[in-house]
C-alpha cells in the first residue's frame, strides 16, 4: 500500500457559537477562509465530540484524546502535572508526582497576584533556590517555564497523587494548605506544605525580588501548586504504523504532550504560542518537514484561536482564522499527503472559556471519498459523514486513509 | 458560566413508524405540531437509540438511561419491582428483593382474568392481609398501587432476585410455580410459592371479594409476581452539576424512578398518566417550579403517547402530539432555559407495543447552536446534528449546554 505522509493540524479552542455581531455566525463561519473550505470539500469533514456529548475537554485531556490515547485511563492521564513537566524539560520517573507551578505574591497572608506581575525575568534564580532541595527524604526538582510558571517533580518514597492544591484559584484569599485526598496522599501533602513554607521564608531574600521591590513590582515570594499527577508512560505515537513524528507548537502543554508521545518538538522561536505567532513561517517549517524523509507526520499546533475565544474577542478569532488560511495556503502543493485539521476543543467567545460543543474537523486523503459538507466551519461541517464521530477515533481514522492501518483478521 | 435551567420532558412511546391513515407519515410528522417544531428549529435535534441499536427498551432502563445511568449495570438496575416500590412509596433496602404484583382472578385452578377485573376499590383491605406476614423467617411488605397494581417486598437473610415468575402472561392458563433461576434463588422462590398459596386460601374469605362476587365482579383471589429486583442505591441525579431536581408525573413507574435519583415528585391529582391526563395543567405546574429557585430542574413526564401506541390508534396519537403541543406553548416565554425533549421508546401504532425504532429528541439551549433539522418529527429530527448520540449521552450534553459540566482536565 501506498502510505502518505500526514499534516496534523490543532487550531486550539477554534470551535465557537453564533456571535451577533457576526450575524449569527461563528467566528471561522464568518472568516473567509478559501484554504480551509478547499480542504473541505475535497474531504470528510464532521462535527465531533473530543471527548463525550456534553463533557468539556481540558487542552491535556483533548490532544491526548485526539492523537488517540485514552484519558479516562488512569495510567494514561492522571493530572497535568506532568504534561506540564514534560514541556518544559523535565522527565517524570515512575513513582514521581509532578506539579503545575506558578509564582504568585503573598501580601500579610493574602495572594494578591497569583501570577507575581506575569515575572518574565530571572526566574531561573529562583528556580535555582527550589531545584535540588530535600524534604523528609523526598528530593525536590523544579524548572521555570514561561513567565510565571513553573514545573515541580516530587521523588522519593511513598508519594501519591492525592493531594489537594494550595491555590486558591482566586486572589484576595490566604493559599490553603495542601490536605490528601486519601490516605495515600498525607506524606505528598506534608512535604509540599513545608516546601512551601520553607519558600515562603526565602524568596523573598533573592536578589531577583530586592529588585522587583525596588521597581515597585509584585515579587515572586510564593509558590502555587497544583494538577499534581504521576508519570505517564505512553505508547509510542503511531508505532503500529510506522510513523516518525515532528511537534511544531509554541505553548509549553503541547509540547509536553508532544514530548510524551515520544514525538520530536522543534525549536520554532517565531511559534510564540501567542496572536502574535508568526504562523507563516509554522507553516512553512511544517512543509520543510514533511519534505524530509526524517518526518511523515507533521503535528501543527495554533494557539491564537484559543485565546481570542478566552478574551472574549469574536472580531479577533474571525481575523485570526483568515490569517491562519492564508497561511496554510501552500499546502494546497501538496496533493499527495494526508491533511487533518481539528479544534482540540470549542473556546466559545460568548463563554470565555472551554465549553462541551462539538468541534469542525475534516480530513483530507488523496483518492479517497468526499462529502456533502463543502466548507469549513461548525454548520457546514455538520453536513459532512464524519459527524458523530469521537475524539479517540480521529487519529485512527487518519491513520487509516494514510493507508497505514493494517488489516484486522484476514 | 452562567448556569441554567433545566426542563426536560419525556413524551413516553412518542417514536412511530409510517402509518397508511397518515399518508405514510408517523403520528407526530402528521400532527400541527408548531411548538415543538419552533423548539426543535432554534435548537440541535437527532434520532436517537436510547439503549443501544436495535435494542428494545423498557421504560424503565429507558428513563435511567435518559436520566444518565448505566441500566445495563446490576448494581444500577436488576429488574423492574423496585422501581414499582419506589413510586408507590414502599423503601426498598439493601438486601430486599422486590416484585411488582397483580391481583388477578383465578377459576377451577385457571387464570380468567390477570388484572381482577382492573379491580380500583379496596384494594387497601386486600393489601393489609399480606402486609407484615412473615414466612420461614422472611417479612412480607406489601402496597396497593392504582388499580390491580402492587408492589411486594420480601425482606430477611439469604434472599435473590433469582427467581422465575408465576405469571404465565396470557389468560386461560394455571399459574406457573415461582422457580429458582440459580442455587441462589431456592429460599426466595419458596418463600413465594408459600405465598401465594396462603393468599389463594384466604383472599376469597375478605369482605372485598365477598362484594364482587356479589356484583358479578372478577374477583381478586389471586396474586401474581414477577420483577424481581434488588435495592438501587443510585447517586443523586445531578449531584455533580448542583441539580435540584423535581419530577411531574402520573404514571407510578416515573415516579418511582423519579424518587430513586433524589428527585422530589409534585403530587398532581390533574396528572393522571393516561390519555384524560390534563397537559396544560401538568405544564403550568412545571414552570411555576422553574420560576421557583428551589428547582432548576423539571422532569415532565407524558404518558399519553405510549397508550394510544398501545392500543393501535394512531389518529388519537396524532390529537394526542397537538394537545401536548398546545399545552407546551407558555414554554416558549421562558427563553433562558435549557428545553430537552425525547421519548423514552418508540410504540409504534403498528406494532402495538416498543420498539427498537430510535425515537426523535431535541436539545434548545440559549446562545448555543441550531442544525438543519426545522422541524420535530422522525424523518426531520434525522437531519440534525444529534443523530448517533445514545440515550446515556443526552443528558449529560443537556447538562453541558446548561453550563452545568466541570472541565475534565485542564
């Protein structure tokens, strides 16, 4: 059989909800965007529910679901922690409990800003005062990530996931105090409690926050935890069929899902994970590699339209999914791959968040059957035979008319 | 998010074939229906498989499923006798098994009549005699319902559901003996036959009988069992979404599943669960619960449909759809709100009886999507984006589109 190489495409957050200042359309029914109905009509398109009707995928949970992992599986998915850890760097061991970090301000007991002012500078020293440290026989690993955030791995003996967070998830409250969740939990949640306490006494001293002081900005003197969540040891993605894959994203998540599918993540420095994103060149970066016989699957991962829906802005979602089309635009050159394109989620403008409605996705196969949906977008895609289909079956499907699927039975 | 309100009303047995009377249409596709289709163009509407296709349900596992529980589950759902306890009133506990019971008319050893001539006075003085017996240490409970209905609980050590029942089903036959279906039923199956056989001694002595058979009456000298079921102990429907549950309902089943999810059960004499049943009043009342803030969710329940199903009369069930919708129209005010609307089954005219036939639902939720399904009806509700979802899945998409689902992940 003739395998195909593959184009993944993730336009995070692009599923949106009729918008009236859009005339009831939704922000990419509204764009024009003469790539992606190309796509389209050339292809399968659906509507699909990443996860179940009705449940609201997180970002983790989504691109675990839709690169064809079970996240309902425990052992599969048991926090963010280490989807985080991943990102940035740091490997998970079994047994180790990982953490989502963020720097925050404590004011007279009070978290203030649970972000410490966005800090984009010499977080690495502060990092340097957590990293290496031991508490009860417990060793403490610690990485900065972009800004504010950060990634702690717990390791040693007798650990266990089940730990609350100190994070109020709100500013003007004091943190709470890490509490197990079972018995399991109490050893992870005493030494987080002194961990942080511990911090709580020093960083302040750093010289990285003497300066914050002096400019009158709020320092980085507390550290927030939380998605703790143990090693998640994968499948190799696309073993069964031969795939040799290749992440080009910016955010640090979609690396760390990248990275733990065992996935090579490129170093795009222009894929900010940002609306500033330069998605011409993520493009073109992709298509080099597919061009390359060290790659035949390419994951391209687009924040931008997430964060419009985030903010709330409809204008700015519909504007970034034209400027996404036009970027996409050469690989309309490539007629002899696979190209699949899909929301990990919908991140509705009207809500502001993550919501339960299923997203528009097609995939495109050279020689392969069409459908009645002939444009991108929520209704159009409703049309389309892949409609009804979940988040865990897209990656095999895609493999599939790839034509990298072997027979089952004979 | 901003969480909404919930009305969800089952048409029970609503789903029917083409019927020749009706120009090949099915009852409700020939019924003015301009409620329900104005409902089902602003919201996502589908054919649905309740269970799973081609399977036939039962209104009991049916309403479970719509409710989100796994009636294929046996700790969920073991047969359908505590479900009858539950909406008479009776308490069914752990250990327990409990019946549903007929009185029927038994002549020269032969069942004339299984329903005792739908004996409706005094059957609270036959009830009496079997309440509180006690048989080789077993406790007999034991409650009238409407007419020759009844629920039987038996309570003591060493009891299962395992056990055949002793109605034959069809008039003209003796009475079967109760048998074990495993080692496990042998104490429960004797316990019955003892039973029975006391009641067939001593039921014709009671004044009751002594009036009917004075009135030419069928008497009600015998008893027939069968549903055999343990406790449910369900989670409380809609406990993770902050759900304050209340049913509306005639018929004992609803009422009865209604109670074993927590939900509080209106008593609405107008209610009657049959074809007199008054709709206008039924829906008044649902929506002075939704104007109540301690409701945000109603569960109406319609009988009507499924009788005329039943009885093989399709133009009554095509009047039945245009009363309901009359009766719905105040609905239409209440623009907040999540409105979900499936039958239960299909009870096809035809067939007189359910069917595997998926039945027509629709989901209309505020600012959410609509799909090219514009009308409500079999062959239009086919055309909308929900065809595919199974039963267990609608509620929990009902409870997203409120805005009501938790994130899973991050």
């Amino acid at each position: 059989m003739n395998e195909k190489k593959i184009l993944f495409v993730v336009l995070d957050g692009g599923g949106d909800l009729p918008v009236s200042e859009l005339d009831n359309l939704t922000p990419v029914e509204a764009a024009s965007t003469p790539v992606l109905d190309n796509l389209s009509a050339k292809g399968l398109c659906g509507l699909m529910d990443v996860l179940k009707p009705g449940m609201v995928p997180g970002s983790d949970t989504a691109h675990l679901a839709l690169l064809g992992y079970d996240p309902f599986d425990k052992y599969i998915y048991s926090g963010r922690g280490p989807v985080e850890a991943a990102g940035i760097g740091l490997v998970v061991h079994p047994g180790d409990i990982a953490f989502r970090a963020n720097f925050a301000t404590l004011k007279n007991g009070i978290i203030i800003d649970r972000r410490a002012g966005r800090i984009n500078k010499r977080t690495d020293e502060l990092a340097k005062l957590i990293n290496g440290r031991e508490i009860d026989g417990i060793k403490i690993l610690f990485k900065e990530g972009t800004e504010h955030r950060g990634a702690l791995i717990l390791r040693g003996p007798g650990l266990s996931a089940d730990v609350t967070s100190n994070d109020p998830k709100v500013e003007g409250w004091p943190p709470r105090p890490f509490e197990a969740s079972s018995i399991e939990g109490k050893r992870t949640a005493d030494v987080l409690n002194k961990l942080v306490n511990q911090l709580a006494r020093k960083l302040p001293l750093l010289a990285a926050n003497e300066e914050r002081r002096e400019q009158g900005k709020n320092e980085a003197n507390y550290l927030l935890v939380r998605g703790a969540g143990e090693a998640m040891l994968l499948p190799a993605f696309g073993g069964k069929q031969g795939i040799k894959p290749v992440c080009i994203a910016g955010g640090g998540l979609y690396k760390g899902v990248a990275t733990l599918t065992g996935m090579k993540v490129l170093d795009v420095p222009e894929a900010t994970g940002g609306i500033d994103s330069d998605f011409h060149i993520k493009v073109k970066r992709s298509l080099k590699c597919l061009d390359d016989d060290s790659y035949n699957f390419v994951f391209l991962h687009i924040k931008a339209t997430d964060n419009a829906g985030h903010d709330g802005k409809p204008l700015i979602k519909k504007n970034i999914f034209e400027r996404i089309d036009s970027a996409l635009e050469p690989i309309l050159e490539y007629k002899d791959i696979v190209i699949a394109l899909s929301p990990d989620h919908s991140t509705p403008c009207s809500l502001k968040d993550h919501s339960c409605d299923p997203v528009p996705c097609f995939i495109t196969a050279p020689g392969r059957r069409t459908d009645s949906a002939k444009k991108f977008g929520e209704r159009f895609a409703m049309q389309g035979s892949l409609t009804g289909i979940r988040g865990k079956h897209f990656m095999n499907l895609v493999f599939g008319l790839a034509n990298r699927n072997k027979k089952f039975g004979s």
